[in-house]
C-alpha cells in the first residue's frame, strides 16, 4: 500500500502513513487511533472516543489526492 508524510501540528513530527481514498475522492489516512480525512475545505478527523462527530483535525500532509 502506498504511503503518505504527515505533520502533526502540536509537536511537528513527521510520520509516513498508509492511505486510502473514499468513495467521495477524498485522501484519508489513519494514526494513533484517529481517522483523517483530506477535504477541498480542509482537514477533518475522527478519534475512536467519538466515532459520530468529525472535529478539526491535529494533523496535515501536502498530499493531493
């Protein structure tokens, strides 16, 4: 499976991440338990804690899908 690069905001780290993309075409990935989504209006992610809402996301990547 193909990788990503991805930065968290908080600490700056870099990590490389499997990625997939949706149905809708939109780049997804998964971290520490979280579920990222790349969208044209930004970036979204779902923790495992709080499956039914999508919250601003901790973490980016230049990626394009």
């Amino acid at each position: 499976m193909s990788r990503i690069e991805i930065k968290e905001d908080k600490t700056e780290t870099t990590h490389l991440v499997e990625y997939w993309i949706s149905a809708k075409g939109n780049l997804c990935w998964k971290h520490n338990n979280k579920v990222y989504v790349k969208l044209q209006s930004g970036y979204i992610m779902m923790t495992q804690e709080n499956l039914s809402n999508w919250i601003p996301a901790d973490a980016h990547t230049k990626a394009k899908a």
